[in-house]
C-alpha cells in the first residue's frame, strides 16, 4: 500500500547560482514535495510517532538548504532528496523545485526529480 504525504510550495531562501552576483545574494527557492508513506498505522492510532512527520521534515530540509551554496538546483535537489530518504525514511519521493524569476519571460524554472522505489 502506499499513500502519498505532500508539502506544496514550501519557500526557501538560499544561495545557489552560478554566476558572481548570485554568490552574493539568496535567492527564493519553492519545494514542492510527494512522498510514498503507509499512513494506515497513524490512521488506527492516531498518533503523531505513528506518520511521516512533515513539520519535522519541514524543519530540516529548511536549514539544510539555508545553510548550503550549491550552484545548481540539479545538486541541490538530489542533496534535498537523499536527506529526505535517508533521515526520514521515505521509500520513495518526486521532488520538485522551483527558481521563480531565473528567466524573465517564464513564469516558472526548475527540476522534478524522483528518487526511490514506489511501493
């Protein structure tokens, strides 16, 4: 079984760019995020220990891409990911992520990743 636990436009600001100005400035980052979870145990128990903690997750993705300078989001979103799967264990994950204004005439810029095994 698997059930997907999502967090939508979650805003970040970070460094991450690959030219001068960019190194000198954060930029807005949104993460949009679906994660594969059995939620049937917290359904039947109604306890917070029994789920995928998003504020938790929430949390630590936030300092994490706080404190990192990559220059790409290609590097940035697979860091993002492995944290994700590792820290929270989450079998598998589609990432999203979006660098709002990095081209003038596009409304949108950015990544979709998926990583892990759907269950």
């Amino acid at each position: 079984m698997m059930d997907i636990v999502f967090i939508k436009n979650l805003k970040i600001d970070a460094v991450i760019g690959v030219f001068d100005w960019e190194r000198e400035i954060k930029q807005a980052l949104y993460f949009d995020f679906e994660m594969a979870a059995d939620t049937s145990k917290a359904a039947n128990s109604d306890e917070l220990k029994d789920t995928l903690d998003y504020n938790a997750l929430s949390i630590a993705v936030t300092q994490f891409v706080e404190k990192s300078n990559f220059q790409l989001i290609e590097t940035l979103a697979e860091r993002v990911a492995e944290l994700i799967i590792q820290d929270f264990n989450v079998p598998w994950l589609r990432l999203r992520l979006n660098k709002k204004g990095a081209i003038k005439n596009a409304d949108d810029v950015g990544i979709i990743i998926e990583r892990g095994i759907k269950t």
